[in-house]
C-alpha cells in the first residue's frame, strides 16, 4: 500500500501526530487516534519490534513505521522538523528521557508552539515513584482498584491489563490529547498533557469512591452489589463448563429473568434469601448447557449472556451483525470505534515492522532528502 496523507476517513482526519513509538498504552492511544482519522507517523528504533508481531502487531496498525536512531543528531533533528508541521506528539518514555534525547517538551515548543504534547507513563512525570518501572498490575495496585476485583475471598484477581495500560491509561492520554486539540485551536497555544495510569485509574474507579461514601464498601471482595456479592450479579457455571453472565439488578429484568429459569424463588430483598437463591440458581443453570441457555435469553431483557472466548466473539450474532470484529491481511481484530454517523472511522493501512516505511513516509510529511537520512545510518529503511 501507497502511504499518502489524507486517507483517514473518521473525524480526525487532517490531525498530525508523530508517535515516539513504545509498548502498550502509547500504541493503543495512537492506534485509536489513527482509526479516527488522523495522520499518525510512528517512529521507532531500528528493529525495535519487541514481540516480533509484524504484521501480526493489532495496534500498529493505520499509519506507517519509520525507523530513526534517535542517538543519531540527523534522527533528532528530523524528528523535530515532523513535529514543525504536526498537531500532536505522543511518547511514552520515563520523565526526562525524551529530555535528554532533545525531543522533549521545550523542544518541540520551540518549533510548534501549538504543539499538544501526550505523555503517558505509569506513575506520572512527578512524584517519589515517577522514575521508577512499573507495569499495569503495579499501578493498579495502588489506587485501590485492584484490591477488589474478582471473586476469590482469599486474594484479588487482575484483568490482564486492560484495567490500568487501557482504560486508565491509553483512553485518558486519548482524552486529554482531544480536549488539549480543541483548546489549541482556540488559544493558538499548545501544552503538555501528563496522562499517568494511576490518575487515569483512580478517575475509572470513581463509582467506587460514590459506594465507600454510602458505607456499600465494606473492604471484602466479593461482598457488594457488582463484585458477585448478590446472586444476581453473577457467573453461574452451566452443563458443559461453559459460564453465562447474569446480571439482571433492576426487578422488572430480574423477574424476566426468573421466568424464562422457570424457578419459584424467594424475596430477593432479603437479604436472609441470598444463599438460597445463589444455590437454586447454581443448580438450574447446570441443567442445560451454554447453548441452550443462550438461546433461552437471546434478545430478551432478563440481561443474561454467555461468556465467550476470544476466539469465538467474532461470530456472536450480535457483533458479527454489527461488525463489531473485522479482517485485515488475514489478521481479525476489532473494528475501530466508536461509530460516527457522517465520518464513520475506518482501518488504514495494515501494521509492518519497524521501518517498513521510512522513506515514503518521511518524503510525504516533507522531510527533505531522505536518501542522505539512510545513507548516515540516521534513518532504516527496513
């Protein structure tokens, strides 16, 4: 595929960002920015693919990789000749680094003062714990959401890491990015964005700061209204090992709920009927496997669905119908969102590896004589 600026169709297109490429959150961030439309160049270390994803590598997808040797004072000075003519920068490296290299905030400004600046670490670019590593587990940890999530009385249980790298961190730099993008174009000024995945969690977790003030948070997992403390909000195992989601709270879905069991249960209100529910329940849906509960609930309001593998979610009816997963280069992934009515989002070009597209890229965001970039050993054409 030709690389050309211009060919995002979501909201963002027209938007520049030059992306100091890293691992996790930074990408995420910048592949989102891309499916919306948005000009995005990743610049990455020669050779830098880590996982040696390649093609493979979901969330390098939508813009082309450029390999420069930021230890090289030609990468450093075209790295800052691309941010001359971009919206956005995205790094994600420890503070000061970016500093050091000659890319870092003051930099940048110097050569676009409209420049929005994201970055994304951990800890934060300040504080005792800012220059030390870490990962999503880590950060989650201290925030207090970790210590509640899962069922097991006996330990907590972390959700890959989706928690912390993902929702409290990609999601907030993407935030923070737009909203500093809007302010911009009013001020005609451009600033830094610190978006720290120990802010952004604590930020997601604030329903649990609402249920502490109630006195709903009693400190024990498994014991509230949405960690499996009600029976009603719930796994439940079924006959072939298989799990549905059950999770009707309000009573009118419970009660659709309890019909379509077909069961005779006791007041839910009290609480001295739980056990006794949570065990009727446990029993009836080891009757039937998760396909024949499945098709029970389908489309109904009883807000009871099955748990499905990774693998299978594609071909769920509801995501297939919508979309919701698409294919590219033989490689199926999730389909941008959100959705727009009028600049719906789309995929850009597949992810290759570091390099794959230094001197086309470099030549249609203006860099000037490339060749003698690949010659010096400051640029890798991969």
């Amino acid at each position: 595929m030709t690389y050309e600026l211009g060919q995002g169709t979501g909201p963002l297109r027209g938007v520049k960002v030059v992306e100091i490429a890293g691992i996790g959150p930074g990408p995420h961030a910048c592949m989102l920015l891309a499916d919306l439309g948005a000009d995005v160049i990743r610049v990455e270390r020669p050779g830098g693919d880590m996982l040696g994803a390649g093609r493979h590598d979901v969330l390098a997808r939508g813009r082309p990789s450029v390999a420069l040797d930021l230890k090289h004072p030609d990468a450093v000075a075209t790295v800052l000749d691309l941010v001359a003519g971009a919206d956005v920068l995205v790094e994600g490296m420890r503070p000061g680094v970016a500093e050091r290299m000659g890319i870092g905030p003051d930099a940048c400004h110097a050569r676009n003062p409209r420049l929005v600046y994201g970055r994304m670490t951990g800890w934060g670019q300040d504080g005792p714990w800012s220059q030390a590593a870490g990962h999503d587990m880590n950060y989650v940890g201290i925030t207090g959401a970790l210590h509640g999530l899962g069922q097991d009385p006996a330990r907590p249980h972390f959700p890959c890491n989706l928690l912390g790298d993902f929702g409290g961190g990609s999601t907030y730099l993407v935030v923070g990015v737009l909203a500093a993008l809007l302010e911009a174009r009013t001020s005609g000024r451009g600033q830094v964005v610190d978006a720290a995945i120990v802010d952004g969690t604590a930020h997601l977790n604030a329903m649990a700061s609402t249920f502490a003030a109630l006195g709903l948070d009693t400190g024990r997992r498994r014991s509230g209204l949405l960690d499996g403390g009600t029976p009603y909000y719930d796994l439940y195992e079924t006959a072939d090992g298989e799990h549905m989601s059950v999770g009707p709270l309000e009573p009118q879905f419970y009660a659709e709920m309890v019909r379509l069991l077909e069961l005779d249960l006791p007041d839910r209100d009290d609480p001295a009927n739980l056990p006794a529910i949570r065990e009727a329940l446990t029993a009836r849906f080891k009757e039937r496997t998760q396909a024949e509960w499945s098709k029970v609930f389908d489309g109904t309001d009883a807000c009871v669905a099955p748990v499905v593998p990774l693998a299978d979610a594609p071909h769920h009816p509801h995501l297939a119908a919508r979309g919701t997963f698409v294919e590219q280069d033989g490689v199926t992934q999730p389909a941008p969102a959100p959705r727009f009515s009028r600049t719906p989002a789309s995929l850009g070009m597949p992810p290759g590896g570091p390099g794959a597209h230094t001197r086309e890229a470099l030549a249609a965001w203006g860099v000037e004589d490339v060749d003698a970039l690949l010659e010096s050993g400051a640029a890798v054409q991969a």
